[in-house]
C-alpha cells in the first residue's frame, strides 16, 4: 500500500514525538527516584539521632 510522503513525514514525525516523551518521562522517573533514594540515604546514615532504640 503506498501511503502519500506527508501522511508518512507526519506518522514518523508523531512517532519520534512519543518515543521523545517517553525517553524525558523515564528520564524524570529515575532522575526522581535516585534523588529519593540519596536523600533517603542521606537521612539514615547522617541521622544525628541515630537509629532509634529498642523499647523494653
């Protein structure tokens, strides 16, 4: 089937528009998730309280 070159330019020009979506969106994910995970980290090993303590 031969498809007109604008109806092609414009559904690879969508295509590479979602897959550019896609890669920004995993790159915020994981962005995010390492921010969480260094500030989490950061919270239990320079805790100036320490771990808390077992109740008797």
């Amino acid at each position: 089937m031969v498809y007109p070159i604008d109806v092609l330019t414009q559904q690879t020009a969508a295509a590479s528009r979602w897959r550019r979506r896609g890669r920004s969106a995993l790159w915020l994910l994981g962005t995010l998730l390492g921010a969480a995970l260094i500030a989490f980290a950061v919270v239990v090993l320079f805790d100036p309280a320490g771990p808390i303590p077992a109740p008797d």
